[in-house]
C-alpha cells in the first residue's frame, strides 16, 4: 500500500516554477509575479493542479449523490421488510439487497479512497507546500527596505498560512461543497417524486440557506481577514520580543514589552470576539432554518402516508434524508466559516506576498565584469526617498587597488554610501560605477559576488559554523575553510566550541545570529568568511570593532595581506585601523569635505583633525559623533 501511494505523491511538483532544482542556483532576474487580487490568487494555484481538481470535484458529487441513494434505499429497505416474510426476503429481494452490498461494500469505499489519496497524497503535502515556496521565492526577490518595514515573524507567518488557507480553499469548495449540493439536489429529487410539496419545501429551504450565506457570512469574512491581520500582528510582536530578548533583559523592560505584546493579543482578542458573534448569528439562523424543514417534511411525511400517498418506507427515507440534511447544513456552515476565515487570511497574505520587488535587476542585465575594482560616485544624490538631508551630488573616485577610509560623525552616510554600492537601494539621481560599468545595468548577484563586506552588526545563521564561513563559497574545500578561520584568528576558539546537541567545532551550530558566540567571535567567523570568499572588493564598515586589541593585532596582519591588489572602502570610529590607507574621505552631511592621507589631515587642522584630538584610547569620543 505505501508503494502504491507514494506514486500519487509525484503527481504535483510541491515546489513548481523556480523549483528545488534552482535552489542552489545563482537567481536570474526576479519571477514571474503572482496575482495581487485574492480570487485570482486561488485560481492561479488551482489551474496548476487542475487534474487532481476535477478528479475531486468528481468524488465529490459521487460521495454526495451515493449517500443519498442509500438514504433513499432505506426506504426500500423498510418496504421490502413489510412485503415479505422473513422465510422469503432474501429471495424476494436479493438482487435490491446485494446492488446495496456492493453500493455501500465496494463503490462507495473506492470513492473514499479515492478522495483521500486525491486530498492526503496528492495535494495536501504537494500543492500546499508549491503555494509557500513560491511565496518565499518571490519575497527573497524583495529589497532590503521591505524587511526593515515589517516584522520578519509577521512576514514569516504569512508566508506558512498562505500555503495551507489556499489549499483548504480550493479542496472545501471542489469537495466538501460538490458534495453536500449533489446531495441535496438528489434529496429535492427523490422527496418531490414522494410529493411535491415535500420537493417545495425543500427548495424554500435552499433559497433561505443561500440568503444566510449570501448576507450574513460577509460579516465573518470582515472579521476573518481583521483576525489574520492581528493574528500576524499577534505573531510579530511575540517573535520581536523572543529576537531581542536581551535587551529586555538588560534594561528590565519585561513589564512594557509584555503590555507591548499583551496589546497585540488584545487586538487578537477582539477580532476574534468579533467574528465569533458572527458565528453564533448564522449558526442561529441555520438552526431555525432546518427545525423549521424538518418540522415541515416531517408532517408532510406522515400526512401523506395516512392518505395512503406514500409508504412506510417513503415515510422512513424522507425522515432519514431531512435529518441527514439538517447534520450536512450544519457541517457546511462549519466549513463555511473555515472557508470565509482561509478567505480572509489569503487576503491578508495576498497584500505581502504578491507585491512586486521595487529594486529589480533590468531585463537580460549582464554579468558584472570586474576588472581591477575600481570604484565611481558620480553626482550621486540619496536622501531615503524624503525631501533632502542624506547624500547630496556626492563626488568620489576610488582607483583599481586604492584602499581608502571613509571618516565623519554618525549619520555623515558613511554606511549609505555602502549600501548604494551594493545595490541595496538605487540611488535617486547619479550612477555608481564599479570598472566604468553602472551598477544598475549589471545583475545584482553579480555586483555583490564582486564584493566582500564585513559589517559592524554581524548576524550568522543558526548553522554550522562551516556553512557560516563558506556562505559566500559552499563549494569550498574544508583545508580552504580552515584557512581562512586560521587567518582570521577564529580556529583555535572554533575547535573549543561545542553546542547543546554534542556538535563540536566546524560543525557546532552557533543558534539564532549567531547568539551562542561571543561579539568577537562572530566578527571573526565574518572575516573569515571575507578571507574565503576573496572579492576583488572589500568593503569593511568597522569590521574589527568587536575585538580586543590583542586579538585585532593578530589578524591585521592578515587583514593588510587580505587587502593587497583589492580595492578596499574602510569605515572606522576608531581612527588609527584606518590611518595607514592610502587616502581618507571625511564627510559630513553627505559631502566631501577633506581628503587626503593622515598626515595631510592632521596637518590642516580641520574635521579630521578635531576628530583625531577628541579620541580616547583609539576611539572616538562620543560627543564628537554629534
């Protein structure tokens, strides 16, 4: 049997367009987007599984249309027992009860096997998993400013629901809903041929159901999507809270971030209180509804029998199909709620997953093709898409193999100026060029391929900490992952770790950011990665700022020998890890305003200079960063 199934578990790629075999591949230019409007959304997900669809829509209206012919079978049932003896039942029915054997002994139980492989096997594990990884996908493709513009458990969660309220969409309306109306146009079907005014009522009734769905499920469904919105919400703040645990800690904020949180479950609260009244409202009306049919059918029966118009057993189906009727309207309405809150949570979900990336590469963008790493800001204006106040008409050179230090005060935009050069935003006015090509004609991994960074705030993966050293080359050799830890002075500490689950050294896993290791260590774990990876640019934004001087003094060395033929922008607070370059570019507000080398700085008596005096130990003074 499990053979047999996990064939059925190939009939949908769980992955689809950008699949598993991309994976591991480089990306070239951003995907397709997905709808941005919520019924296209489904529809788009539901063509890509049309055959397991149908085939459920199939089983569907059979399971429906056999359970009410074996619900009109006990009417006959009962007729045939009244009719003949028990001497001469079997004979006098055998062909009635043997069709019902195999109804309910073999086709109905194929038909639920049926749905369930098409349900369990097929979609289930393949489609819904298909619907969350192309969410991912298409998010990775988003820039770096929507991540700092939401939560990243908010956007996280979105991301699971999605898969599965999509998933249940689809298989409740082409399952659950085929089923439950195939049966009761049967029921209308066979109570109408008892008699018509039974097949009235009946239709009354469908007409009143349909009113309470059409007018009052809305209702749920505002409130649905207000709860997927404070649920994610909800989510967010309880995720924010756990990631920056210690700053709760250090600053015994425990009582306001729990009011912070507590407010997002009360907003989580409310919605749902919303929605639940709702509930109550239709599960009230529905239950009028159907006492009101089945008080209706039920005297219709019984009058009709005692005219002599129908028989015991007509009395006995009719009765079992009306309370069938009434079990299935009461689990529709069930579903139907599921279904409007799946609705109401795709929709929440839609808003972020189907937005199109706003810093994409341009179509059929080559390659970058660096050359000797020269480095151009050519009339560059930024300003964080506000009125002004960033970088303004921003001049720089950076020659082929030049190593230079940026110096200012903090939020002179030093570490903008990074960003642009990266490409984590496009500059508003001007161009950037690595090796006289503008960076915003070329691909995007090919412009950071080019280049090495190591910044102040390193963040690691909860992975090895080979895999965090060889990020930037997972196909490097272990002697070259060793190296380049040995170079950054990391590997006589990374042979001493050990996490909680008995791994130990390269394969210690370092938890979340890298939250096991100290400052120090991850920065060297950075540098290392920097050593591997041996771009022809180096970008260094305080990248020995969480070492002790001891161990900054060891992997200088290094670091100098790491530098040579690379062109290399160095940012540093701490003003003598950077005297040495070739030249210093001091800006404030977004302008050059003194370059030169150290010398030639402190010479002059300017910013630099003021800066240089006010240092206490290496540093810089905290009111010269004002």
């Amino acid at each position: 049997m499990e053979r047999v199934l996990k064939r059925f578990e190939r009939v949908i790629d769980p992955y689809g367009e950008g699949g598993a075999e991309g994976a591991g591949a480089r990306r070239v230019g951003a995907l397709p987007p997905l709808p941005s409007e919520t019924n296209r959304f489904i529809w788009h997900f539901a063509r890509e599984a049309k055959g397991p669809f149908l085939a459920l829509l199939v089983t569907g209206g059979l399971t429906g249309g056999v359970d009410a012919l074996l619900y009109a079978a006990v009417g006959w049932v009962v007729d045939a027992l009244g009719s003949s003896s028990p001497a001469t039942l079997i004979a006098d029915h055998f062909g009635l009860l043997v069709g019902l054997a195999l109804l309910t002994l073999v086709f109905r139980t194929a038909i639920l096997f049926a749905a369930s492989v098409l349900e369990q096997q097929i979609v289930v594990p393949s489609l819904y998993n298909r619907i969350r990884w192309q969410a991912y996908r298409r998010l990775m493709d988003q820039s770096y400013t929507f991540y700092q513009n939401d939560f990243a458990g908010r956007i996280a969660q979105k991301v699971q629901q999605v898969g599965e309220a999509t998933g249940d969409f689809i298989v409740t309306t082409l399952q659950t809903f085929w089923s439950f109306i195939t049966f009761a146009v049967l029921a209308v079907a066979i109570l109408g041929a008892m008699d018509w005014r039974m097949g009235v009522v009946l239709l009354v009734w469908a007409v009143g159901y349909g009113w309470i769905v059409r007018h009052l499920l809305p209702r749920i469904r505002r409130s649905g999507r207000e709860t997927a919105d404070a649920r994610s919400v909800m989510s967010g703040r309880i995720v924010d809270s756990f990631t920056n645990i210690l700053a709760v800690k250090l600053f015994d904020t425990s009582r306001r971030q729990d009011a912070f949180v507590l407010d997002g479950f009360r907003r989580f609260v409310d919605s749902v209180r919303s929605m639940t009244r709702a509930i109550t409202a239709v599960r009230t009306a529905v239950a009028l509804l159907n006492g009101a049919m089945m008080t209706a059918i039920g005297a219709l029966a019984i009058q009709s029998w005692t005219a002599g118009g129908a028989s015991t057993g007509d009395v006995a189906a009719a009765l079992g199909l009306v309370l069938r009727l009434n079990q299935m309207s009461g689990w529709m309405m069930f579903n139907i709620n599921g279904l409007v809150r799946n609705y109401g949570t795709i929709q929440d979900a839609v808003g972020t997953v189907t937005l199109a990336p706003t810093l994409l590469d341009r179509p059929e963008a080559p390659d970058l093709q660096p050359s000797g790493g020269a480095v151009e800001f050519r009339n560059v204006t930024f300003h964080y898409g506000k009125g002004g106040g960033i970088i303004e008409n921003f001049n720089l050179r950076v020659r082929a193999g030049e190593k230079i230090g940026l110096v200012g005060r903090s939020g002179a935009g030093k570490t903008t100026l990074v960003n642009l050069l990266l490409r984590l935003y496009d500059v508003e006015k001007g161009q950037i060029l690595v090796d006289g090509q503008d960076i915003a004609d070329v691909a995007q991994a090919s412009l950071r391929g080019a280049v090495g960074v190591v910044t102040q705030d390193t963040s690691l993966f909860h992975r090895s900490i080979r895999d965090n050293i060889a990020y930037g080359r997972p196909e490097a050799l272990e002697a070259e992952v060793e190296t380049a830890a040995r170079r950054a002075d990391a590997l006589d500490f990374i042979q001493r770790v050990r996490d909680p689950n008995g791994r130990s050294g390269m394969d210690a896993y370092v938890g979340e950011r890298g939250v096991k290791l100290s400052g120090g260590q991850r920065q060297r774990i950075a540098i290392a990665r920097v050593f591997l990876k041996d771009a022809p640019i180096l970008v260094l934004d305080e990248a020995t700022s969480a070492l002790d001087s001891e161990v900054e003094a060891a992997i200088q060395d290094n670091l100098s020998a790491m530098m040579e033929g690379k062109t290399v922008i160095a940012i540093a607070h701490r003003l003598s890890t950077i005297a040495s370059l070739d030249r210093l570019v001091v800006i404030d507000g977004g302008r050059i305003v003194e370059e030169g080398s150290h010398a030639e700085l402190v010479r002059r008596g300017g910013l630099y200079a003021s800066l240089w005096r006010r240092q206490s130990g290496g540093f810089l003074a905290e009111d010269a960063a004002e």
